[in-house]
C-alpha cells in the first residue's frame, strides 16, 4: 500500500528545486531533453552526451522518474506543445513545428495519446475563460 496515491513531479529545467533530488545523470538528460524540445534529438544521442548507454539510462529514468526516457522527453514536449496551445493563438501546424513534430496529425496522435485528451477540447475550455473588454471572447 505504501506510494499509494503518491504522485511524482516531473522535473524541467523551470524546477530548479528538482535538481538537488535527481541524480547527476538522470539531471543532465533532462537538461538535454529541456534544451532540445523544438529540435528532437534521438534518445542514444542523449545518453551518449550522458556519457553512458541507453540500456543504462532506461531503468534509471523507470527508477526515479517513472517513465522511459522516450516516454520522458515525449510528454515534455506534449507539455509545451499543451502550453502553446492554451496561451497562444498559434496553428496546430505552428504548434507541432515549434515542439518538434513534422505534421499537425502527429502532434495530435501523440496529443492525445499521452494528455488522454483532444487539443481542440482543450482549447476550447481555456477561451471559455478569455475576456476581452468585460466581454466572453468567443472561440474561433
């Protein structure tokens, strides 16, 4: 029963009281994945700058992270892409560019895929809370 209901924080580079918890190798690729959101890089390539391989990188992300580092670097860049998506007016097409993706339709596979929800959805109930001038803005 112990780590019921525990949920895990997931470090970037804006959490810098995350650093001093993670160890070295682990706070390096994160620092790696972090810098590289609009240009993906392979994971191998990420674990070479790392210093060590992807078969010792792995079950240290599935230790202290909970994730793969695929799954990891994935679901930060959903992440952005999720930010982009609620704060600005971009395209999804500008959106899946601006995280790394080369089309919409992979942007939004994986979209929902890893938030469990659609980016329409999701942007259409932030612009139910937009007001522009003490009027609701309407959604485009």
């Amino acid at each position: 029963m112990c780590g019921q209901g525990v949920t895990r924080r997931k470090p970037t580079i804006a959490a810098e009281s995350m650093h001093d918890m993670l160890p070295k190798l682990i706070m390096q690729a994160v620092e790696i994945f972090n810098a590289n959101i609009e240009d993906p890089m392979n994971i191998s390539d990420a674990a070479e700058q790392v210093g060590i391989s992807v078969r010792q990188l792995e079950p240290l992300f599935r230790k202290i992270i909970g994730s793969t580092p695929l799954g990891y670097y994935r679901s930060l860049r959903i992440h952005k892409a999720r930010h982009l998506l609620l704060y600005s007016k971009d395209s999804m097409t500008e959106i899946a560019i601006a995280v790394g993706y080369l089309s919409a339709a992979a942007l939004h596979r994986n979209y929902v895929e890893v938030s469990g929800g659609h980016p329409r959805e999701d942007r259409n109930k932030i612009n139910m809370f937009r007001v522009g001038e003490n009027v609701s803005v309407t959604s485009a």
